[in-house]
C-alpha cells in the first residue's frame, strides 16, 4: 500500500501518544487528535504557526527551547522527562524528538510524549495526597462492585485527589446510561487557578486541589461521586437530584454551606479565595448519550464563565437549546474591539457612543445596563436614561483608572453614597472606569451586577478600559 496524506492522517490520529511536528523555526505546522485533546483544543489553527513560548506550556522555557535546538542541529532524543503546563496544572511528561529531514538539509522536527504524572504520583505517594473513597464505598455503586474485586483502588482513584480518575468517572457515567439509570453530570472549573500557581507554586494548587475534591467528595457522600477530568476540572455524579428544582438547592447548598466552594485557602506568603464554575444537565432528560450530555455540560459551563464565573448554570432546554457558544479568543476580543472603535467614531458626545456600543458590551460581559458618572456625581444609565443615582463620592474607591470588586464592602467604607446608589437597586458586585481627557477625569463607566460574588475577567476590564479610551477622544 501506497503512503499518501490521508493515510498518514489516519495513522497519526490513532496514536495514542501526543504527535507533533514543527518547521525549521520551532513553530508548529501539525499535531495529531492525541495532542488536541490532551490540551483541549478543538483544532489545530489554534497553535499553527506558533512555538512553546507562543503557548506557554512550559513555567521555564529555556531549556525546552535548548532542546529542540539540538535537535534540529542533528541530534535525536529519545524519552527525556520533563514537564509542561496543561490547563493551569504542571504535569510530568516523557518526550521523543528527531530532525525532519530532505535529502541532506534538516527542515524541522517532529516528536511525541506521553503524561506520566499519575504514575509518578502513585509510585511516590506525593505529599498531600488523599483517599476519598474505599472500596466498600464504592460498592454501593453496582458499577463499582462488579469490578472492584478485580480492579485496585490505586487504579480506580485519581492519585492526588483520591477522588474517581478521569477514565474511571467517564466509564462509571457511561454506565448508567447503558443502564438507563437517571442522574445529573456536572463539571466543575476552579477560577483563576493558574493565578494560585503562579503566585503561590504548585503545592499550593494541589492543596486547592484536593480540598477543594475533598469537600465535593463529602457533600455528595451517599448519593453521587466525584471525579477530577483533569487539571483543575472536576466532575460529580449526582444520581439523586435530577429534577431541576432539586438541582438548584443542591447547587445553592454547594455554593453556600458545602465547604467545598467559596472558602479561604492559606499558604505560605498569603492566601486565596477559592471559587468555581460549574455547568450541568441530566440524562435522559437533557441528552440521551454520552457525546450530547457532555457537549451540554461544557456548553453550560463556559455560559458561567461568561457570566463572570463562581457560579453554576442548569441546563433548561426552553432557554438554551439554541445557544451557540462564542468563545472570547484573543482574536475575537479584537473584533469586538474594532467594531467597537468603528460605533464610536459615528457618535458625537460620550453618551451617544456609551449608547452606541452597548448592545455589543451587554452580550461580551452580560450586563443589563451600563452606567455613566459625570463630573457633577450624577450615575445615569446608558440604555435607561430614567435611571439617575448619586455617585458623588465614587472617586474615593478608584484610586487608578480601574477598579473592579466581587463584592461591596470597600466600596461601602469608601464610597458611602455610591454604595447606598448600588445597594438600593440590587447591585452586589461592580467595575467602574475612568475616563480621563489630557489627564483631566471627563467620567466613569460603571459595570454593576446584581449578582454576588461576580469575579470580573482581565479580559472585561481590558475591554472597558479600551472603551473609555475611545470616548474620550
């Protein structure tokens, strides 16, 4: 048989090892399906064209890029440890690479690697690692008792967490749909992780990790299981609430008194306040295989992202069905950024172009209405003018030129009258920007939700930022 394009494909995308190849620059020109989904990428145009650093899959770079240096200068290597970042979470890998070659001339590399963390961790039985689950536990779960005579713990369990491993809690989900068995699946994201790893180092991350599993293990004890999917993913099990009523006092309690979400972690040199972002839905009632269940859950989840995240969303078909999941890329905050920048030139003063733009900020941040304080104090609404409040005092709780709060609290020892504003209608979490014009403050554009605990993105600040840039031209 002939070797062509599609064939290679089709082998290189049943290999079960993560394949890459790069150009003679170290950028990437393909990878296989083994690769897309370790990182979790629906499609290779994500990373084309780009290196490591590009991605920023490695905490120290260098010596990486030392590494593919060499090979591209002759030398093969055949399987070096080493680590890289997958979803906020450093994991252990072992890599092979060798130079591309045509005819005598070296015209890239192409390598592969496997994730050895979980082996290293269960060997070593790394410090901080629990056991949430024992087999007579798990037996109470008829899937788990059929196999667990013949199938150790060490195997069944994610070796940091002691929570169900990924394969093990997919298998267990697939399961009860092959049994017809009702239950709810949910995915739970930790917020901002990569920002405790960075700040803190990993063991405070695993220490997120397992306590964050820890709880989640308890709170569903009796009726349900958890499981890590992955990196800071964490999946539950639920076979008891399955209406929806049940499923939102189940989250309400999650979110309120579980001891799982929403608590303080202390580490060395400070401290962290733990949140997540959670999406569900159920079988039958919500899908009726895996693949769909799933698509749901994930659609479900990056809607709580999208609405700030540390908070949970319920799949219901009347509202969702349709929904189409526009993901904030780094090319699609351009866009918006441009079409913002083309409504404002059209509009004459700042509250024509706040007007102009606020259909497309109200869907990109999921606000309601979106505010304007003047020099006089004044508070009104963009898309209600009838909505006027006094601000007078908002300038003692923006020391720079943005300022964004999860809850109330400083602004209300700061700020007391913007705070009785914001408080008299239901506002529990704001961003506020100032616009400045030759370093004379023209304003400031108020974001205010009346959601609590709502963690304002980087990416939600940037782009308010950009628009009080453009109305104060």
């Amino acid at each position: 048989m002939k070797m062509n394009e599609e064939l290679f494909r089709s082998i290189i995308d049943t290999a079960q090892d993560c394949v890459f190849w790069k150009d003679k620059d170290r950028r990437f020109v393909g990878v296989n399906r083994a690769f897309l989904d370790y990182y979790g990428f629906d499609s290779e145009d994500v990373l084309i064209g780009k290196t490591d650093e590009d991605m920023g899959w490695h905490s120290d770079p260098e010596p990486y890029k030392q590494d593919e240096l060499e090979v591209l200068a002759g030398r093969s290597t055949y399987k070096v440890q080493g680590k890289c970042v997958m979803k906020g979470d450093e994991r252990d890998i072992i890599a092979s690479k060798r130079p591309i070659m045509n005819g005598r001339d070296i015209v890239g590399l192409t390598g592969s690697f496997v994730d050895i963390t979980d082996v290293l961790r269960r060997a070593s039985r790394l410090e901080g690692s629990q056991v949430m689950y024992t087999i007579d536990k798990l037996r109470n779960f008829p899937f788990f008792d059929k196999i667990i005579d013949d199938t150790s713990l060490d195997e069944l369990l994610d070796p940091l967490t002691g929570i169900l491993s990924r394969a093990w809690a997919i298998r267990f989900v697939q399961s009860l749909i092959a049994e017809g068995t009702p239950f709810t699946y949910t995915i739970v994201d930790l917020d901002n992780f990569k920002y405790i790893n960075d700040s803190f180092g990993h063991s405070a991350g695993d220490k997120v990790l397992t306590s964050v599993a820890k709880g989640l293990a308890e709170f569903t004890d009796g009726f349900g299981l958890a499981g890590r999917f992955g990196g800071d993913e964490l999946l539950l099990i639920d076979i008891k609430n399955t209406s929806y009523d049940d499923k939102k006092k189940f989250f309400d309690n999650l979110y309120g008194n579980s001891g799982a979400l929403r608590i303080t972690e202390r580490f060395d040199g400070g401290e962290a306040f733990i949140t997540g972002t959670s999406g569900c839905a159920s079988f039958p009632a919500d899908a009726q295989n895996f693949t769909d269940l799933f698509g749901i859950i994930d659609k479900m989840l990056y809607l709580g992202k999208n609405k700030g995240r540390n908070c949970y969303t319920i799949y219901d078909e009347r509202r969702h069905k349709d929904i189409e999941v526009r993901k904030l890329t780094k090319d699609g905050l351009f866009s918006v950024m441009r079409e913002m920048r083309n409504l404002t030139e059209q509009a004459p003063d700042i509250e024509g172009k706040l007007a102009a733009v606020f259909p497309l900020v109200k869907d990109m941040i999921q606000i309601k209405e979106l505010f304007f304080v003047d020099k006089d104090g004044l508070m009104r609404g963009t898309n209600d003018r009838t909505l006027c409040f006094c601000a007078e005092d908002i300038e003692n709780v923006v020391s720079g030129d943005i300022y964004s709060e999860n809850t109330l609290e400083p602004v209300k020892k700061n700020s007391p009258l913007f705070y009785e504003s914001l408080v008299e209608h239901g506002f529990e979490s704001v961003m506020v920007v100032r616009v400045r014009r030759r370093e004379e403050t023209e304003g400031f554009i108020v974001c205010a939700v009346k959601r609590s605990l709502r963690i304002w993105q980087d990416s939600e600040c940037a782009l308010m930022y950009f628009l009080s840039e453009l109305i104060a031209k």
